[in-house]
C-alpha cells in the first residue's frame, strides 16, 4: 500500500500592509492591522481613514463590520471585507 503526501500552501499577511480598492468610482486606502491572516481567521482588524473596524466572519463566510453605522460606509466595509477575502483565499 502506498501513502499520498499532500502539501498544504498557507498565505500569511504581515501587518501594517497599505491596501488599495476602487469603490464608488473612489480610490480608497485602508491598511491591515491584524498579524498572520490564514483561513482560520476569524477576525480583521482595518484602519480606514485614520478609524479603527473590526471584521467579523459570519456563518456565510461573508465579512461584516462590527458596530458600524450607516456613517461609516458599510458598503465600503463590506467590500473591503471581500478584497481580504479574495486577496488572502478566505
């Protein structure tokens, strides 16, 4: 009987990393805080516009933002949320 190994790639991030995403026809910074994102990440720390936000990921495996109000661009957090998720394979 033979044995299969499998090899598993994991992506990390480190800190501090400037990000860019065009939303509203707006070009938007935010930057990463949250150290080492693999896929059992749970929570994202961001900063957006010298804001802090906190990124849950809920059951869909879609990322909120907690405690945001209608202020603080929800539409924008939640594609900055899907932007982590594409880049890092979420």
């Amino acid at each position: 009987m033979s044995t299969i190994k499998v090899h598993f790639r994991r992506y990390t991030c480190n800190m501090y990393l400037p990000m860019r995403i065009i939303f509203n026809e707006k070009d938007c910074t935010y930057l990463i805080i949250t150290k080492g994102i693999t896929k059992e990440t749970s929570a994202i720390h961001i900063k957006l516009n010298d804001t802090e936000y906190q990124l849950l990921c809920n059951a869909k495996g879609d990322w909120d933002a907690v405690d945001a109000t209608v202020s603080d661009h929800s539409g924008l957090l939640k594609a900055i949320g899907r932007n982590i998720k594409l880049r890092y394979q979420l």
